[in-house]
C-alpha cells in the first residue's frame, strides 16, 4: 500500500526553520546496556546451555564417573524488518521549504526536512525495537517475538519463577509488596550476580520513586527517602533489596522481569543497519518526482536459561 500523506498546513508567517515530531519513546534497553547484543547473526545463532547435577562427590581411591551434563540450546533468529515511504516533492514546491527546493524544475527535497525525516524515521525504528524487545509478538506486522512472549509459551517456564502478579504493581501503595515478591523468587544462585537486573515499565518505576517520596505505606514514613518527600529523586539509579532497577520502556504497566543481563540475548546482522536510513531520489531512475525513504535490518530476542529468570505479570 502507498504511503499515505495527510497535510494540514498552511502558508502563513515565517518559517521557523524546524520540524517537530510526537516524543518517541526511547530504546533504552539496547541504549542503556540491558540487554546482551549479538551482532552479527545472518540467518541463526545457537546459544549453547551446560548444567549439571551435584558432581563433588565423597573422596576415594578410584575414579567413579558419577556425575551428569546437560547440553541444551536455544536458538536466535533475527527477523528481517524494513521501512518503506515514498513522497512527493511537488506537495513542498508551494510550503515554507520551496526554497530549499532551488529554482530548477527538477526540484530536490528540502534538506531540513530530509534530515529531520531521517532523524525521525530512525527513533521511530528504535520505538517499534524497544516494544518488540518485551512485548512483542511475530504476528504483528513490524514486530518480532519479545521475551514476555517466549516466556509465556515456553512451557519450561513454570512455578514459583511463574508469578501471575497483579494489575496493581503500578500503584504506590503496592508497589513494594509486588516486587518484594519477585525478589523473593529470585533463585538463590542467581540472586547476588553482578549483572543481575529487575526490569521494570515506566509506570511500575514511576510507583516505587512515588512510594520511596513517602505518603504510602510499607513503613516508608511521611517524608520518605532521606526525608526529602517527593523531592527525592533526581533521576539517578534505583534499586531494590539489593538488587539494581533497570527501567524498560518497552515493558507493559504491570510486567516486570528479573534476570541477568548475561542471559538475555537481542540478535541482529549489523547493528548500524538500525541507525542507516537511505533516501533515494527516484528522478534519475523513473523521472518521478518521488523521493524513497528506505531502511532494512534485523532483528530478535532471546534468553539462555529459563530456570534463571523471573517473570511477572505475563498477560495481565
């Protein structure tokens, strides 16, 4: 389907020489390190697993091979993703940028406006990837499967790591509870690593900074965090009994997830195909005073170990 343009602008007063774009939401998980990067990947990569029973055994004088490996694997696969617009340079001959276009009849696309269409087509890319990342789900068009998904179906995926959660973790007053109890199922070989992550929405960090402030419940007292009220925080790191906060904007309200950083895996052919847009100027290829705007890569998600993570809230 063409791409499909709806302008409603009008031609009066001086052009203030910028385009502005509804707030993107930020792709922090890739952004800010939470997440382990794969580059590279063409088609698949194996992510191999080893565990084992209990191998140290009472001493003796003899090898006794009592012991058991497991190797398993998961498998990688980015998916191959791409944008596609086209436009029109005539719809700019009569707008605040038809200068930009030069005098000739073969126009060009206003430069200010190519570079800010790229600038915007590439967050818009890292949006649709930070969503994808958690949420996502292959049968929507632009979307590959995220972690939340594979969790869901992944029927390894059971018990006490399994917490059904409650639609109320986004709320101060039950914010601390809620994800008390995801620490809690934290197993013990995992609790205490380096890069050990809570990963939580916006919505649930912007509940436990609001409980922190005070006015809520759990013992936090009226003036909160170092008795600063609401003025605690300044946008700096959190944590919870211990273990590091780590906000995913792609999460939904009410899911959270507790795994480390290591075994958490995005997969992708080259890392600077999510940053390279190419706008093509179809006139020297069809005479057209089309422009193209054009982006492709890849990408996927996945995880090692399921027994090591923690999940809250899936479906909810």
């Amino acid at each position: 389907m063409a791409t499909v343009q709806n302008a409603s602008v009008a031609y009066n007063g001086e052009y203030a020489g910028q385009f502005i774009s509804a707030a993107l939401l930020s792709g922090s998980t890739i952004e800010n390190g939470g997440i382990t990067v794969k580059p590279n990947v063409k088609y698949q990569e194996v992510i191999k697993t080893l565990s084992t029973n209990d191998i140290v055994k009472d001493g003796s004088c003899d090898f006794t091979d009592a012991s058991t490996i497991t190797l398993d694997e998961r498998t990688l696969t980015p998916e191959f993703q791409q944008v596609n617009l086209q436009l029109c340079k005539k719809d700019f001959q009569n707008d605040w940028t038809a200068m930009e276009m030069g005098f000739s009849a073969f126009d060009e696309l206003p430069s200010s406006f190519s570079d800010f269409l790229i600038s915007h087509v590439a967050a818009k890319v890292a949006q649709r990837t930070e969503t994808s990342i958690w949420e996502g789900d292959t049968s929507t068009s632009g979307q590959f499967d995220g972690i939340t998904t594979l969790l869901a179906a992944d029927t390894a995926h059971t018990g006490a790591t399994k917490i059904t959660g409650s639609s109320a973790i986004s709320a101060a007053a039950t914010v601390i509870d809620e994800l008390g109890s995801i620490v809690d199922a934290i197993p013990s070989a995992v609790y205490g690593s380096e890069d050990l992550n809570l990963y939580v929405s916006q919505a649930t960090a912007r509940a436990y900074i609001r409980a922190l402030g005070g006015f809520g419940t759990s013992g936090l007292g009226a003036n909160g965090t170092n008795a600063m009220g609401t003025q605690w925080y300044n946008n700096g790191s959190l944590s919870f009994d211990g273990v590091k906060i780590f906000v995913a904007n792609g999460l939904a309200d009410n899911a959270a997830i507790a795994a480390e950083k290591s075994n958490l895996f995005f997969g992708t052919g080259l890392l600077s195909d999510h940053n390279e847009v190419k706008v093509i100027d179809m006139a020297d290829i069809d005479g057209s005073q089309n422009v193209r705007v054009v982006m492709r890569f890849t990408a996927g998600v996945n995880y090692g170990i399921v027994s090591d993570v923690v999940s809250y809230g899936l479906g909810l």
